[in-house]
C-alpha cells in the first residue's frame, strides 16, 4: 500500500457526493490564501436575497469544475486521446484557477469602485504570482488558459460555449438555489464528449442533453441571473458604493471601512496600477464578502442621508421596485419618478439617480460567431448544434433577449 | 378570485421545493430586521471549513421549521384534531422566532464575549419586544413557546426529542454538507404524528423512521456537529475572541472592531445587563457573521502575535491538529506539548493555553428522563420509543457518548 | 380522534413521497379489479429494454396524477376559486379513470390485434359500467371527463397542454428511465395555476417553468418514446402480434395462448362489437402485460419459421436495427434489403415486410390550435404562452417534428 | 482515436446515472439469453402490491453490482493495490452472475415448486455451463465466486457482510420503493475501502457510513423485506403454488401452466436431478415472472374453489388479514380462526392451512461470527466493526430478530 496515495484529500460536495484532489501541486494550490479567499466570496453575490439557498462560494464552484475535469479527462483517455499527466494536471490547474480574480460581489465591484478592472485581468495577475513562487510549475496551466497550448481542446474544456465551467455553475446555481430548471446532465454530456481534430465535440448520442444545457442556460439566465429582485438588489449595492466613494473621494468624507475596502474606495485604480504596484494585488486578496457587508452595515448609520437610506434598504432587504420590459422605458415616465422621489426625499437633482434609475440587460446565449458546440454525427462528421439540432433553431439559439428594467423607491409604487 | 390570496409569499427551498408563508403577521415578522438579520447567520458556524457546502443560515431553517409546523397541523387536522386558527399560527410563530436570539458563530460566541449570556434567553427578550411592537399579537405564540399554553402538544411540537427544529436541521445540515447519513423521512414522520390526551404520539407505522430519525441525529453528531476539525475550527474561534478580549479589557489595546462587536468585546454583560438596558439588545441585533469575521480578518495585521497568529491560522484554513478520544488525555503530554509550543513560537507559560489545550464533548442523545417520544400502538396504547423499539435498545438510545480532544498547533504532530 | 380518518389510505411513491388517497369513494375504485389491473400493465411497454428502470406502471402514473389533482384543487381553492367537495371528487375520479382503457403494450396492440379500437373509447366504456355498478356516482366525473360539465377548467386540469396527466408522466417517465431532461418542476407550475373566466392559466412567474415544460416534453420524445431502440422493440411486437394473428386467422393454426388473448388473436372486434357485447369488455380487462409476454416466450419454440425468429428476437433483445432519418427512405434500398433478407432467410415474398420496413413518427408538440397554455399577466391580462415567452417562438412550439425509420436486421448491417 | 472503445455499452440507470460494461466479454454475457431473462425476474417479488414502484428486476440490480464493483476496484488501484485486469474482470463478472440462479418470486418457488433447490445451487450450473460455452474464459471468476482464488478480498467484495451485492440492493430497493430509510452511502463506503493482509478493510473515517448501512440494512428489513403485506402476499402465492401442485401432482388434473411452468409443477425435482438431466436447467432458464402470473390469472377460473379463491385474491390483491408479534400465536386462536373459516368457506379440514396459518420471519443481522466487517485504525490496526463502533454495540449488532406472523382471511377480522 502506497500511504502516499492515501493522503488523497477528499472533499463533500452536495452535489458529485465527493471531490477528490487528483494532485499533490493542486492540493497545495488550494490550501494558497489566495485561493481559500473563494470561500469567502458567494458565487451570486446577493441572489440569496431572493433564493436562500444561494449561498455558495467560488471556492466551492471552483473545485465542483475542477472535478467535471479529471472526469472529462478520464472519458478523453479511455476513447483514445493521449493526454498526458502533465497536461491533465495543466488543464486541470487551469479551471481550477479561472475565476481566482473576483472579487467580493464581483458585478457590483466593476460598476463602481473597481471600475475598468475586469476580473479576467486580475485572474491573470494572480495566476502569474502563484507561478512565480511556485517556481514555474504552472508554465503549462497558463499556456492553457491562455489558448497558447498546442492542444486546443484542452482550453476549449476550460473556456467555450460547453465548458466545465458552465456545466458546474449551471448544476450549482440550480442546486443551491432549488431551480430545477437549471438542472444539467453533466453526466451524460461528459460521457458523450469526445475529440476530433484538436476539437472538442459531443458524440451525436448526446444532442438532445446538449439542447436541454441551451435552454437550461437560458432560462436560468431570467428565472436566477436576472430576477427582477436580484437586479434591484445588486443594483442597491452599485449605488451604496457609488455614493460611498462620492463621499470619500470627492466630500474628502471620513467613512468607516475594513483596511483592504479603504484601499480600493479612497483610491482609483486600473489595471496598470495593478501591474505597477504588486502591492495593490495583495491589498485586492484581503478583500471578501465580509469586507462589504461589514462596512455596509455600519454605513447604516452614516449621517449622509443617502448613504444610509439605501444600506439601511439593503440590510433590512427593503428592495427598490422593479419593472422589466422588452422597450426602453420613457423618459417622461422616469423623469416624473424622479421629481416624486424629490419631494419624498427631499434631495437634490442630481442625487436622485440613487433612487431612480432605468438600465438594460441581457441575457448570454449561444453564440454561432463564437467557439461553437460540435456535434459528432454517427458517420464521423462534424457540425454545429445549430444545424444538428431539429429543436432549435439557429435562431432561437443565438438570438440575445435584452431588456430593460426601471428601479425606484417601493414608497413610489 | 381573491387578490388578498394571491399576495402569499413563497420561498424558494431546495429541500422543499417551496415554502409558503401561511399568513400576513407571520411575513410582517419574516421582514422584521430582526429576523432579516438571521440571513447573515449561519447555521452551522464554521463548519463549512469542513463541508463546503454548509453555509445555510439561520433565516432558512427558520423558514423550513415553519413550513414544517404548518404540514404538522395540517395533518393533525385531517386526523380530527381541533387546532383553531388563532392556535396554528401561534405555534407557527414559536417555531419561527425560537432560534431568533442566535448570534453570529454562537456557540463560539457563548465561550468567549458574551459568555453567560445563553441565546435561549436573549430569544425571549427579543419576542417580548417584538410582541410590544405588535400589540400583543405574539401573546399566543409566546405561551405555546414557553409551555404555558393550555394544549401541551404544541408546544412539543416546537420543543421535544422530536420537534420541527430538530426535523427540519437534520435534513437541512444533511443536505448541505452532503452527509446523507442525516437524511430524515420527515415526510413520513409527519404523516404519522397524532395526538392522545394532549401528547404529541407517532402512530406504530412511523417506528421505524423514529428510530432512522434516532440514529441519524446520533452519526450526525459525530459526522459533523462534533467532526474533529470541526472542533479545532470553533476553538481556534474561541481562542481568537478571547485573546482580543483580553487585549481590549486587560490591556486596554485598541482593536480593529466593527461597532456592534466592540460594544461586547469591550464590556462584559450578563443577561442582567440586557433586561436592565434595552439597547444593548438593539446593539446584540446588529451584530451577524461579517462583524466577526471581518474583524479577525483585520486582525491577522494585529501587532500582539498570538492575535494575529491565531487570526491567520483561522483565515487561511490552518487549523490546530487534533485528537479525539475516549479518554481523558494524559496531562503529561499535554504539558509536554506545551513545552514544545513554548520553544517553538516563545511563549509566556500563561499564554500556552491558546496554542495547546484539551476539552470535553458529548453528543446530545435521546433523554428517556425528558419528554420522550412516544409510539401510539393500534391497540390504542402509547409506549415511549425505548419499549417499542425491537432495534433500539433503551441503553442505545440513551447513552451519551463523551469524548475528549486534544488540540495543538500541526507543527508539533 | 375521528377513527375514520385514520383509515385513509396511503401509498409510497418514490417521487411525490407519499400519496393520500383523498376520499373513501376513491379508494373503493383503487381497489377494484379493472383498476388493480393496470398493476400489471407497464406505463413505457418495452422501453425497459433500452432503460431498465423503466417499469412502472399505468397503476403508479393514474395515482400519481391523482395525486397531483389534489394539489391543484388545493392551490385553486386558496386562491379563492370556489371548487366543491363533488367537484374536487369528480375531477379526481376523471383523472384517476382516464387510462383505465389502456390494454398491454397498447401501441402495439392497437396497431395489431385490436386494431380500429381506440383505448379512449374502452376507457370510456369502462367508466359507464363503473358508474353502473356504484349507482351513479361517477355522474359527474363522466361529466368533466367529456367536457360537458359547465365549469371547464376541471376539465382542462384532466385534458389540455398542460394537464397533471402530462405533468405527471413526464415527471414519472423521467425519473424511473433516469433521464434527467424530462424532469418537470410540477411544484412550480401547480403554485402558479389559477383560474380566469373558467380557464386554466398559469401567473406569468410561472412562465419558465411552462417553457421547461414545453422543452422536455419535445426532448423526452426523443430521448425516450421515441427512441430508436423503442421503435425498434415495439415494431418487432406488432410484427409477432401480426404473425400470430396471420396464423391463427388465416391459417387456423393453433397458438398456445393463454384465454384472455384467445378472445382477441381469433377474432376480429370492432368498437361496435365491444358495445353489443358486455362480455368482451369483461374478456379485455383479463388483459395484461403477462398475457402477451407469456406467450410470445411459448411462440419462440413455435414451428412457424417466421413467428418463432421474431418471438426469440424479442425475448433474447436482438432487436432490429434502425435507421432514423428527416427523409423518407429510398424505396430501392428498402428492396434491396428485403432481397438480402429473402436471400438470408429464405423466405416468401409476401412475408418480408416482417423483416424489414419503414414508417414515419413525429413527436406531439404544443399546438396553437388546441386549448392553449394561457399565461395570466400582472395587468390581469391572459395571453397564449406562444405570445407571452421571449424563449420560445410559436414556430419552434408548434413545430411538429417528423422522422422516417427504417427497421431491418442486424445480420443485414 | 480507438474506435473499439468507442463501442463501449452504457447503461441508463436513475441511480448512478450511467453504467458502463467494462468488457467485451462482460457484454457478451450480458447479452447472453439467460442472463437477459433476468430483465423479466423481479427483484423483490411481490412487494409492489405493497410499494408500487418495487417493479425493478434483478437484470438491473445485477448491472448495478457490476458498477459498483467496478468503482471498488479503481479505488482499491489507486490506493497501490495490485488487480490485474483478468482479477478485475474475474470479480465482476463473479458479482454480475451472483444471482443468476433466481428463478421467478424464488423465495416462494422454494417453498412450493422447486423445493430444496436453491438458487445459489442453480447459479452456480449456470456459471458452469456458461463457463463450457466461453471456453473457460469463466475460470478465474467462478474461482473468485467460490472463494477458491488466492486473493480472498476479491471474494469478500462478491460476498460478504458489506460487499457491492448488498451496498446496491439496499440502495436500490430504497430507490424504488421510496423508503429513504435505506438510503445507503455506498459512494462513502466505496471510497474509504481498502485491503489489509488480503482482507477487505473499510478505512476508520468510514465508519459512520458502515454503521448506517448496518441500520439501513436492519430497518429495510422490517420496512419492506418483512413488511407484513409483503409477507401476507408472498405467502398466498406459496399456496397457490402448493394447491396447484397438489392438484396437479396428487389429483392428476390438468391445469393450464406455460411449457416451462409445467415441467415444475407436475415434477418433483432435487438438486441432483439438475445434476444429471441438463435440460432441466434449460427449462428453468425458461421460467419468469410471466409464466407465473399468466397461469395464477388463468386459475382464477378454476373449478377447484381453493385454487380459484386464492388466485382472485392474489390478482385483485385481496390479501390476507396479517398480525406480527413477538412471541409465537396461541394455538387456541389459531384453531378458532380455521374453524371460522371452515364454517364460512365449507373447507375440509385438511385444506383449512390454505387460509389460516402462522409462521415465522427473522430478519438478516450483522453476524460477528462470519465474515466481519473490519475497520483499519489510523495507527495500522485492525478491529472489527462492533469493537470500533462507539454507537453500535455487537449485542444491537448482532440480535437477529424473529417475530411470528398470523394470517387469515379478512373476513374472518
């Protein structure tokens, strides 16, 4: 008996029942700071306020797609793909890191105090630290992620329309949030997943799985994503960071804050800052979800009026009112919201876009132009989904649904 | 049609599918900030450390327990029990407030700032208070709580061996931390609840979930309430809330602290303190997990070493290692320990105690001297559960089991 | 305690939990012989030759759709629509009985030795006599069953797009096959029924779970009714049926039988004859899933070359192969696979058709001609589903898919 | 790419979602008549006149063997033990043809048409003859079956107090009848096990899923095994089997049987009788739950009023009034019953057994005198499971209990 083999660190998961670590390398990854930071940061940011459930982690979703890839590894090899150790452990690393970079309520971040710094980016920076003191070992992991790796396959697993990714956080989402409409058979995609031409395809036999991960996706999209409530919900917590730093940075404002939210609400940095000040990076890593909510509640209490008002709405889960429709809304109608808010409130013109406001979203779909999902057909050949599947249309598939959604005070209701 | 009707809140549950609030007051008290406040607890502190998943809150099982209580009564009903409507929802309430006075990590918190202070009492000053707020609605709700309502069994049915809360946190924990171990039919066991000469009973067709629902509660214990990491976390917990405390009070130090938390870490309050001065229970409300977690967070920067040791050690997942017996451990190796720690991190001797220590716990086990859960024969006759069980015996059923743990920092193992 | 309630009846359902048989009536009718036959008559015939799960029963789906009207009534009810204790019975009983009609493997069998002999009016014949015998008090269920009762949304409950008998079987289908694509989240959809201007409706937070419910109908279609394989299986029962009937009928061969299928394999019955003659109802209700099989397994050894191959085929699982296409197949390649079966098998031209054929399938789809799923929006207004979804255009709902297959066997591959 | 593999059969299962037959030659037994007549055997018999989902057969529960012994052995590999692939294929293939002897409702048939034949004596002809047919390519799995093969924890795996046999029954029973308490973590269990000195050992961190299963297996028992409507159907299919064979044997009446069912019914066969005429074993072969339930339908117009009685009262699912207790009946009450039924039916005397008759159950226990199931310490050692186990005495573990059954007709009540 090899008693190193028994050291395997095993995982519960809800979900796969157990996750194990395939990897000594990878098992130290996980045990790094920066990546048990995840634990700390929710995969939905606030959709909890609207389904209890949600309340898992990017830590947790980062090893729920880390196992979907040794087992798509495993598939690949048993149909007779070589991959090597190497590249197993490569590709692997690569999921397992691809969302390193978010931040706490990651959405709500990049619309106002880390304005202009994608995720991606940070990611990126994260991933070059960790191999730097890991003295290069994860030079094949980033060729991956990167696309650089000759194999292109190995990317497409952790990045295309029918990635580990997708499949987990759909799986997840749906799970923790109790909307089985999301349910994916990750299963039975993964078992038909095969390689032709350096290129990921679904074996034929899976079609009809691939189609229900479409619409899956889709649906989740407006039933979870862009619920009405979630939108207002992270809506309120744009607008309590956006006038928090109006107060810091331009009313020179003293506000309560963890260490790590000073740094990033008195400051406005890009991504050059990040990449001239290494120091900067390691000030992002201490920030998490409690770093937001603690100063939140606190600001509760602030004398700007307009600063508490909205952290006391989202403390006490008093959500603006929401309207979603398929048109912009009119600006007449949004205009005379405003000036009742004024009276109301009493605040001044330009402040009443905390408590109005009208924006657009929408949803992410299958998109032809990109990476496409390949089907397999019986006779070896190769074609899209769009054209594969009698179900879908390459219209319904590819056509973008946006709206627009217009929030106010429930008080205007 | 009824618009009134149609306004019935539902809550999205992965367990149950839905929850619906059953009535105006009971969504008037879910939206309460009071309440509000439980969805930034969680129920199972830090025991996600362990199982990923285990982040729930208080706010969920509260809500489950709920829909449990209605599900009960509806039965009872249907069995032929008078149970009026003033009644249902009085119980409804009880079993919805009954973990209101829980505050963040609380078990941790009950060893360490707020010790002597248990949650049980804080529970009922908040449901006085709320009860005042509402004009005496809660009157009702709050004598079936306290067991002072003419009808025992619904009062069992918020508080016995065999109550909604226990139902519905087995099934909770067990569903989130992915042990199935703890899965309870409560389904079943529901269906066959009755009631005879005012107690609660269980008809001899559920006997063999009683015993399921017995033993799951048992391996719960020790699969997670009582998991020996589990345990290092909380007490790593302890140690770090106590030594701030100590820094605070003694040596009047000045720490990072959010306001609700430095009102208690800079204080000691018995539960005299909180009848005597109503804000302090105002300041407890505001008090959740991100107040604690982002202060230790800050912490990890403290200048007083054991501070910011035990602080790190606790937000990267460096965990005490730990032993748990049957026995007590042998006081010489504890001390032999301590002596390693003391040359290792250069210690004074009193301050050894946050590095090495050894405790007790015992899982909580069915109490034939308490309200004891009770079997309805065919015949008409009611035996306690320990008589009617060819599976368990009385002595399984009842006996405790204690076990000692040991933990010290993995750098001596 | 009202002893009486304590009778009522409750199966095990691993889906729904438990089911409650709501009314003595109704379980009077459960018992009955005519509905404890449907034990014996499997809900998928042979499809638990491709998913071996897939044995349930027509017995297990009508409770289950029982079950499921019970809940609607209750949802309606709390909504304020007002639904007597008769009427709720009526619908219970309407869609407990609305299968009652179906014979053993009923697809093949109405395309074989009951041919011209529709399980809808055997169903109805059996409903006539049924409320015969129990002295009028199926009145009103017969009444909703056809549509004749004034308040039409029971009946809409029981027969339309979106009926509990759908919602029930795909939910059924899906879990015992262990295709995940078809699960429904009936839960939902139920909560958001309600009733405008005596028509069904679901509330427009509803709607995503209808689109779900539209998407895994059309994908359980093909993933399962109308698999390949299935095809394949059930054709290879209608050729034995057809053999056996040839044999027996124009052959006056004598086939061992057992008597029920005596009745149908010698004779030749109309819907007429089923209406002269009471005794031939009495004769079809002795059918089941054991007489046909019971019998094929004697056939294998039976001396007609062509009989006993098909009867050893299906018992042994060597099916046809099957080809499936968007194109009718080229009738010089059915030829010429006949000629190779003719040369392989030595058989007489006529008789090649058992061997090798081809025939056409389509799924059912939404059809936007039929009582529609109505969507009932916040305005109050009420919209076809086609309309109301941004998803699902009314191309792709009611798009009926065609497809040809062509079945010949494997020796010819 | 290997197109070979690519031809890797998978199986759907709602329980582990897919099965892969690991081997061409596995497949080939699979396909094997024989072994495909174990799609039309029940696995649990009757028991879905009590739970109606009960219908899966033992075709699937011996796939799920098959999955799950392959699942041990990935694990057993990986922890560096050495299988080659022959011992792999050796002890799945031994698991797969486990029970390959079953006939149809076995239990009932050894107590009335096939008496003192076992099924285990069967199984072990049918390996053997399968083994002639393959060439020998059985050896080293009927070597494994029998224990025989050096490398005795692959036997253990086949057979033994926690092998992959009863990990899937247990969980697949639960699945089907819905009875969560069987719920069994055999993915816990799979994971933790391991081999010491050639002994199967499950690892210390296992040992609450050991424990449940211990529980799981107790409670199932009571729960579905020896449910008493279980027990009342299955014994009145013994006396159907014993009335027909009496009339058959002793009275020379011809009743209608299948071919296969007759050679049973009108012989008396031993195990030495299939010894030395190999077409009884052909004829067995034959046999499935069609041929018993086509005939016992068929006997419900029997002239013999015992045998016409009974079989109604089967097929209508009139069963037996049934008492379960302790302690064996009073031979008084049992003798006033059969005189009350005398008097009712006009039975002779000797006949009066048909419908009053009492006898005894006991339930499968853990047996510490067997092949215990063992639990490997963290410090090396070895102890049994009722040693290691905090919870579970050996005095619970081991206390098989019997109980004493009574039926009689229910109009006798």
């Amino acid at each position: 008996m090899n008693p190193e083999r028994l050291k395997r660190k095993i995982f519960n998961d809800p979900i796969y029942g157990f996750i194990t670590v395939p990897d000594e390398l990878i098992f130290e990854l996980i045990n790094h700071p920066w990546f048990q930071r995840l634990r700390r940061i929710k995969q939905l940011g606030l959709t909890n306020l609207v389904y209890p459930g949600a309340l898992h982690t990017r830590f947790h979703h980062a090893l729920g797609a880390m196992h979907l890839m040794t087992e798509v590894i495993e598939v690949l090899k048993m149909k007779g793909h070589k991959i090597t150790d190497d590249e197993a452990r490569g590709a692997t690393i690569a999921i397992l890191l691809h969302d390193i970079g978010h931040g706490p309520f990651s959405h709500a971040l990049e619309h106002s105090i880390v304005e202009g710094v994608s995720h991606e980016a940070i990611s990126a920076l994260f991933m070059d630290r960790l191999n730097k003191e890991m003295g290069g070992k994860l030079d094949l992991a980033i060729l991956i992620f990167r696309n650089k790796y000759k194999k292109k396959f190995l990317h497409q697993l952790v990045s295309s329309q029918l990635d580990v990714d997708r499949l987990d956080y759909l799986k997840r989402d749906s799970f923790f949030t109790g909307v089985s409409e999301g349910i994916v058979s990750s299963d039975r995609i993964i078992k038909m997943m095969n390689v032709v031409d350096d290129e990921l395809v679904v074996e034929l036999k899976g079609i009809y799985s691939v189609e229900k991960f479409i619409i899956a996706r889709r649906l989740m999209y407006w039933q979870v994503y862009l619920h009405k409530a979630v939108l207002s919900a992270e809506n309120l917590l744009v607008n309590i960071l956006r006038r928090a730093r109006e107060l810091a940075l331009n009313q020179k404002q003293d506000l309560f804050c963890t260490p790590a939210l000073k740094v990033f609400l008195y400051h406005r940095y890009t991504e050059k800052s990040f990449k001239k000040d290494p120091n900067l990076l390691s000030s992002f890593a201490q920030l998490d979800d409690h770093d937001i909510m603690a100063s939140v509640k606190v600001w509760t209490g602030h004398t700007d009026p307009i600063l508490s008002m909205l952290c006391k709405n989202l403390v006490d889960r008093n959500l603006y009112a929401v309207e979603l429709q398929k048109k912009p809304f009119d600006i007449k109608r949004i205009n005379k919201l405003k000036q009742q808010a004024k009276a109301l409130y009493k605040l001044p013109e330009k402040d009443l876009s905390y408590l109005v406001f009208s924006n657009d979203v929408s949803n992410d779909t299958y998109r032809p132009d990109q990476l496409q999902i390949k089907i397999l057909a019986k006779d070896g050949s190769v074609v899209d989904i769009s054209e594969a599947s009698d179900q879908l249309g390459v219209d319904l598939i590819s056509n973008t649904v946006r709206k627009y959604f217009l929030c106010y005070p429930k008080a205007l209701r």
